[in-house]
C-alpha cells in the first residue's frame, strides 16, 4: 500500500465557487491563507503566581488569499467573479453582501483531490493589484483577499 502514496506537490490545486450568483472553478496563482487557530486566554489563579490556566476562547482564521494575473474577464466564469466583486464592493453596504462557499483542492497526478478545505460563508474584503513599474519585465498580479466564517477540511 506504500507504493501506491507519493507525495503531493503543491502547484497542482483547484479553486472553486459554490453560491449565488454561479462563479464556478477558476484558476489562481497562488493560494494562502488556509489557518484555523484557537485563541486562548490565560487566567492567573488567586494567591499562586507560579503558573496560569491556559484556557481555549475560540477559533479564529486568517483572511484567504487567491492571486492570479490580471486576466481579461472572457469566460462565463471570470465574468461572474468580476461581477460579485464589482457588486459587493458598489453595493454600499444597503443590502446584505451575497456569500459563496470556496473549495480549494490539492490534487493528484490524475487531477483527482487529495485533500480539500472548504471555506464557508465567504465574502471579498479586499482587491489589491501590485504596482506598475517601466523597468521591470513582470506579469500584473491582482489579489483577491476573503473572509469565512468556518474551515472544514476533508
């Protein structure tokens, strides 16, 4: 059975989009930002200074990054995230910002998943494009900054 397990490379991923308005799989650059942690908070116990309880508050997780060139939106699916970001970040906050789920799967030489880590209840916080510069020979990178409320990974 250990024949049949190599090990994964990260390059090989997946990005999909499961909400309204439809956005489907897309592909990025790069994806970070796949952390859950518990915070905790430490009580010192009257009369004993030696130690403190360490006790869970709990979970926090980072903000999920997905990179990728700045592309031209001509695909159904491009033209959905762009439209969902347009309108969330136009939307002045007079109706309740639509949610998607997001699915990042790292896949195996087959394209089948190896490990996947669902995001719910994500929605854009950010937009960031890297600076423009003359004298560098660079692909425009764009950032695309969520947050979630819950990671699940399978």
């Amino acid at each position: 059975m250990a024949d049949d397990w190599s090990l994964p490379v990260a390059f090989y991923f997946s990005v999909e989009f499961l909400g309204k308005p439809e956005i489907g799989e897309l592909t990025f650059k790069e994806v970070s930002g796949l952390t859950a942690e518990i915070e905790t908070e430490t009580i010192k116990e009257g009369g004993l200074n030696n130690y403190g309880h360490t006790l869970p508050k709990g979970v926090k997780h980072s903000n999920l990054l997905l990179k990728s060139a700045v592309r031209k939106t001509d695909s159904a699916n491009e033209l959905a995230l762009q439209t969902w970001l347009q309108n969330v970040f136009n939307l002045d906050f007079a109706v309740a910002i639509p949610i998607q789920n997001i699915i990042v799967k790292l896949l195996n030489a087959n394209g089948q998943p190896l490990r996947s880590w669902f995001c719910s209840g994500a929605y854009p916080v950010k937009i960031e494009t890297e600076g423009f510069d003359a004298e560098k020979n660079q692909i425009a990178i764009e950032t695309l900054e969520f947050c979630y409320k819950e990671l699940t990974v399978t």
